[in-house]
C-alpha cells in the first residue's frame, strides 16, 4: 500500500490558535525592580563597615595575645535566648 502526500506539507492549521495564545503571555510579562532607600543606604555606611572592622580587629589582638576571655553563661543565654524566638 503506498501512501501520498496530498496535502500542503509545512501548514499546521493549530498554529494560530498558538499564536494567540502566546501574544499575550510576551505582553504580560513584567520585569523585576528593586530600589533601596535612602534610610536602607544610610544602614550601609562606612562609618558602621569602619567600626565594625575595628572591633573586629581588637578582637583578633586579644585573641592573639591570649587575653581574650569566653564568658560561658553569656553564651549559653544568647543560645537559650535564639532558640526560644524562633
């Protein structure tokens, strides 16, 4: 048995009912946008980065020189204290 192809190859007659669909789908589309306040700025200053850093560092010399002492009570609480907010 041999089959022909009759009909026009390369129409497929559920194109435009794709076609519709899909025009509104690009149009909805929105894009993402994130802005930052000027109070959420002023968080990020130097001045914090620079304080921090400093205390960062006179840690480090404590730890070093062997006088930096862990409080254990102190850090059982802040451990007791984290869980009990969550």
């Amino acid at each position: 048995m041999k089959i022909n192809n009759h009909n026009v190859s390369g129409i497929n007659p559920y194109q435009k009912s794709l076609d519709k669909m899909a025009k509104p789908e690009a149009a909805a589309q929105k894009k993402d946008k994130v802005e930052i306040s000027s109070a959420a700025k002023d968080l990020q200053a130097n001045s914090i980065v620079q304080a921090r850093q400093e205390k960062v560092e006179a840690l480090k010399k404590q730890v070093e020189n062997g006088t930096y002492k862990v409080d254990p009570n102190t850090v059982a609480n802040s451990i007791v204290d984290f869980f009990r907010k969550q």
